[in-house]
C-alpha cells in the first residue's frame, strides 16, 4: 500500500511554547514524530511547518519539510496546502500525524490509512481505543466517539457519550458497565484521500466544530463517513504540558 505521512507542526503553542522543538531523547520532539513516520512503511514522510525554524531544524536531520501559511485555523487545512504544494494526485492517501505526538506507533498509522485502502468509498479514516473507566469517560479532554452498525463514527463529543441512563453518573475510579463496544476514545489521527482533504481546507468551520472544538465535525456534519480502526490499546499520548513532556520523556531514555 502507498500513502504519505504529512506532519502539521506549529511551533507558537499556547501551553508549552515551542514544544516541538524541545528535546525528546536527544532530538527534538518533531524529529522523533518524523522518526515514527518513517517506521510506519509511508512512502513519503514531510513535516508541514507554519516557521522556518521548524524546516531547518527537520532539514538538518535530513528529512523533507516544507514553510506553510501561519494563519491555519487546524491542522487538517495546514495539510491541504502542503498537499498542493507536495502535487499529491486527487487519490493520495494522506495520513495527518500530530507534531507533538512522538509515543505514536507506526503499526497504527499504517492501519489507519488501510482503512481507506480496504474501503474505497470512504474518503476519510480515523482511530479510537475502548474506554474503560469513568473518569476517562468523563474527561473533556478525552474526545470520545460513538460507531454506527458499519464502523464509522456517527458523533464525536467531549461528552461522556453514549450516556448509559441505568448506571450513570459513576463515582471517580469506578469501571464502566461491561458492554464491550459502546465506550471509545477517539485518537488524533487521521487519514484522507487528498481530494477530499482539499474539499474541506475549502468548507467553512461548522457550528459543531465550533462549539466542540473538534475539527472532524466539519466533515461529519456534511454527511462525511469516517472509518474508525478500533485499535486494542492506546499508544503514548501526545504533549501538551510540562507533565506530558516529562512523561513522554521517559519513554525515549
């Protein structure tokens, strides 16, 4: 299977400034994203930067990179210009990797971009992981996802949905009902074939995109299907704080 791997790395971040550049096992945080791109079996790996001191820096290390507009309202439109700029034909396959997400497995990347492969109707794949205990259901920075009969998401919320009006609420720590299925995480990843991904850099933001702030809503309320690979475990999670970097750190001795 062909796909590329395109990289939206912003390097202003609100929360922990310039985190891409911050070391990450003796390189910075960015390259190591890169590094599990690379893994994934993508046939083009590019690094889509809103500065250039990101270009340079993934330059340096001898990796493809290329200078964006810095006015991107998500990542997804950051991918569609570098998508143009890259001359990716209408039926790419182009798998959007968070910058800041170096715990990412290659396996999963690959699996996501199998989903649009294995399904050639669908222009749009993403990942998610089972919930299993309250607090994570409960907590607005966990997206969670709700499938439809065919796998493909039919809502993302930061919501506890579905709200299972039996059991809940729960108490802090408590292990969900065991209806294997119902409960899932949505992951940051996505998968697009390019000429959708440009189709909709062209939408304008959706009133539930806004008020969740959750940019798949674009797509979902436009009648989009997005598949959903149900992966078992969750890989690292992303950076987004001090902590997070002192734990992905960690991982990378």
């Amino acid at each position: 299977m062909s796909f590329c791997v395109l990289i939206p790395a912003r390097l202003a971040s609100t929360r922990l400034p310039r985190k891409v550049l911050l070391d990450v096992g003796g390189v910075p945080m960015i390259e190591q994203v890169r590094r599990r791109a690379l893994e994934s079996g993508a046939a083009q790996v590019v690094v889509a930067a809103d500065h250039p001191e990101v270009v340079d820096c993934i330059r340096s290390y001898g990796g493809d990179a290329l200078l964006t507009a810095a006015g991107h309202v998500c990542g997804t439109e950051r991918l569609a210009e570098a998508a143009r700029l890259l001359h990716l034909p209408d039926d790419a396959i182009v798998v959007n990797l968070q910058g800041d997400e170096p715990g990412m497995t290659p396996a999963l990347l690959h699996a996501t971009a199998q989903l649009l492969l294995d399904h050639p109707q669908r222009r749009m794949a993403t990942a998610a992981v089972p919930i299993t205990h309250w607090d994570e259901l409960a907590d607005p920075h966990a997206v969670k996802l709700v499938l439809n009969a065919e796998g493909c998401a039919q809502y993302f919320s930061r919501a506890p949905i579905p709200w299972d009006r039996s059991h809940f609420p729960l108490s802090s720590g408590q292990t969900l009902p065991q209806t294997p299925g119902i409960w899932w995480r949505h992951l940051g990843l996505y998968a697009y074939r390019n000429a959708f991904l440009q189709d909709y850099a062209a939408w304008p933001a959706s009133p539930l995109e806004n008020i969740e702030s959750l940019e798949q809503m674009r797509a979902l309320e436009r009648g989009v299907q997005i598949a959903v690979y149900c992966a078992a475990e969750a890989p690292a999670a992303g950076v987004d704080t001090a902590a997070d970097l002192d734990r992905v750190r960690a991982l990378f001795p």
